[in-house]
C-alpha cells in the first residue's frame, strides 16, 4: 500500500492506445509554500519545475557499474503492466529517457517489485533507485536522498453540470455543499483555505463522485489525477466538468513525484537532477505528459 499522503484507492484503468481512463485515489502535489490556483497558459502544458536558466553539471558516471529503477506495476498511470505483460507508465518511460539522457542505456535495468518492498530493496542493495510514487516525507528523507520534483498533481474542483453557480472561480461555491473524502489531505486543505464552503464529507471515493452525480452536493474537491479521468469515463455519465483551479499546497499535498536513491549515492542524484532538467528543457519531459495526460492536469 502506498504511503504517500492519501495516495491510492480504487483504480479502474482502461486502455485505448497507451490510456483512456483511470480511477486513483489522491496523491500529492507541488507548489509554494501557501496555496494557489495556477493557470498554466495552455491547458496542456506542464508546468516546469527546473528554471530553465540554470545549467546543472553532469557528475562523472564513468564508474557506474548499473543502475537498477524499481517500480511497481499497480500505479497506473505512472507505473502498469500492459496488456502484454511489458512495463509501461509515465515513469516507466521517463526512467528510459533518463538513462539515455546519461547515456547509461546499456547499464540501466527498470524493475517491478511489490510497493511495500521497495524501500527495504533499495537499503538492502537491491536497486539504485526508486520511482513509484514515494512521498518525500521528513522521515524518508533521513534515510534516502531524493531529486529534485518533476511533476505535482494538484488538487481541484469538479462540479455537476446541472447546479446553477453564479461564477467561475471557487469563489461562486461559497455557503454551497461540495464533497470531500474525509480524513484526507483534500478535507484539510478544503476547510483552511476555502471556509466559506460548507464541506460534505464521504467515505471514499466512489461515494464522493456518485453524490456529485446524483446532485447530492454541487461540487466536489479532490486529486486533479483522478477527477479529469472519471469525468471522461462512462461512470460520470457525462454529469459534471472541472471548475476552476488547479490548486497546489506542499503543505498539505507534498512535493510532487521524484527519484528516491540510497543516503550513500549523491553523485546518481545529482545525475537524476541534470537529466531531468535537460528532459524538461527540451521538451521531452512535456511529450510523456501529453502522452499519458492527454486531458492534462493542470
């Protein structure tokens, strides 16, 4: 079971080509240190995480015997197993372009393991690193190094087609019903920054969706994985649509999705680090997330 913070649920994925739909439940997100909505200036684009002045030095890989990624195959649509059987997922392909960016193709070897053995394969020498979704939580971090972020999933709105809301912003759900799962970061994050909203808890979320299907409450505020997914897929009848946002909050949601390596290799986080800049820059990094976010996130 993942331990990111309120990450994993009920996953339905469908395939149509590489994606067609999913149900997840909530991950975690990036931003600065309070919350915002931020309006990338195409709905398609990702927002990027490197500055794209900065320049990071290649470390000396000469001495790299391998590099071994563990991952899963029950995080869709970042790590899966298609229907050949082959690995497959967002960072399943970005783990590829890393290693060819560090021109370590030949060295490079990407793994599934079961989540819950993935930290004791990486302490026990078992792999180099690790991308499956891990939260860089404060006690990991005194065990493991991590790179730089390079995707947040933010949080946001859906509402139900149907409920007249005098606005386009969250400011038009104020004193208005909208569902939330409780006891999850999105609750948290509902209630400090939008008071004005009276917030409906759920027991999960298929409970959530079918209570903003059913017109029980008008909108509902979760993951921005899940929520365009569910909306494009049969199950949501075609009831509801996305409204406003995204919102982001490190404080509530994490830091985004990064590579989680041993305390005892700097120089592979380093090397992370500047392929990860260099995907971003030249625009790699955006061709994975267009292929496997074709709705987008943000």
């Amino acid at each position: 079971m993942n331990t990111s913070p309120v990450w994993r649920g009920a996953v339905a994925l469908l395939q149509a080509g590489m994606l067609a739909a999913a149900l997840l439940a909530p991950l975690f997100a990036l931003s600065a240190s309070t919350v915002m909505a931020q309006e990338a200036g195409k709905e398609d684009a990702l927002p990027s995480m490197f500055d794209g002045r900065e320049r990071l030095a290649r470390p000396d890989l000469s001495a790299v015997v391998r590099v071994r990624i563990l991952t899963t195959v029950d995080f869709p649509p970042f790590n899966f197993a298609d229907q050949t059987g082959r690995l497959s997922g967002f960072n399943v392909d970005l783990a590829r372009e890393i290693c060819a960016e560090l021109k370590l193709e030949a060295k490079c070897q990407i793994q599934a393991l079961p989540f819950e053995d993935l930290e004791k394969a990486l302490e026990g020498n078992g792999g180099e690193a690790v991308m499956a979704g891990i939260a860089a939580t404060p006690q990991r971090r005194d065990r493991f190094l991590f790179s730089r972020p390079y995707i947040g999933i933010p949080a946001r709105f859906a509402r139900n087609l149907k409920a007249q809301i005098p606005g386009e912003t969250a400011a038009a759900l104020s004193g208005r019903k909208v569902g939330v799962v409780k006891d999850t970061a999105h609750e948290m994050m509902l209630k400090a920054y939008f008071p004005a909203i009276q917030a409906v808890p759920f027991g999960n979320d298929w409970e959530m969706t079918e209570g903003l299907k059913k017109g029980a409450v008008d909108a509902v505020f979760a993951d921005g994985l899940r929520l365009p997914f569910w909306i494009s897929s049969e199950a949501s009848e075609k009831c509801c649509a996305l409204f406003d946002g995204p919102y982001l909050s490190e404080k509530f949601l994490g830091e985004g999705l990064s590579v989680m390596v041993r305390k005892s290799d700097p120089i592979l986080v380093s090397a992370f680090d500047q392929a990860l800049a260099a995907l971003s820059r030249n625009g790699r990094l955006q061709d994975l997330y267009l292929r496997y976010f074709p709705s987008g996130l943000y």
